[in-house]
C-alpha cells in the first residue's frame, strides 16, 4: 500500500493505493502516530485506490480508529469499491469507522 497525504481545508485527505495488509504495519502505524497527536482534527482516508484489503488491513484501520478517538480527532473513510467496499459491508465496519 502507498499513500499520500494533503491538506483539503479543515481536512487531511490520506489517500491509498494498492493492497492493504500486514505487510503495511509499519509503515501504517506512522500514520497512526500521526493521528494520535491531535494536531489535525479531521483526517479522510480515501480507499478508492485500493484494490484489496485482508482482516490485517481492517485492524490497522481500527488501530487509527483508536489513535483517533483518544486524540478527539474525526477520520472518515471515502471511495470504496470493490473488494474493498465488500470487506467493509461485510464486517459492518460503518460501526467503527463511517463511510460513504
């Protein structure tokens, strides 16, 4: 998985590309480091770039989820499709992180 990052407004847009796995620890955990310092408070991370994502990759996104709430920042996930769209549908995951 690689992403990027930018500023949109009041916003971090984090977007992914590629496969999302536990492969991608590390280099996810800076991201949630990120988060956990509250110094944004609203991340939107746009999966439409993914093409697949393993339960690994969904607990990675909780971990992000946890770093979030501790820091009362927002994050959000946007663009789903795919396999990716079914994975989130399927675990329900809207209860843990919202998308569209």
């Amino acid at each position: 998985m690689n992403y990027t990052m930018k500023n949109a407004g009041s916003a971090v847009e984090i977007t992914m590309r590629g496969s999302f796995t536990f492969s991608d620890n590390e280099s996810f955990r800076d991201l949630v480091t990120l988060v956990g310092k509250g110094e944004m408070k609203s991340y939107r991370l746009d999966v439409a770039g993914l093409d697949f994502i393993d339960s690994a990759g969904l607990g990675l996104l909780v971990l992000i989820k946890e770093a979030a709430d501790r820091s009362r920042v927002d994050i959000r996930l946007q663009g789903a499709q795919g396999q990716v769209r079914k994975m989130l549908d399927i675990s329900q995951f809207a209860e843990v992180i919202p998308y569209d």
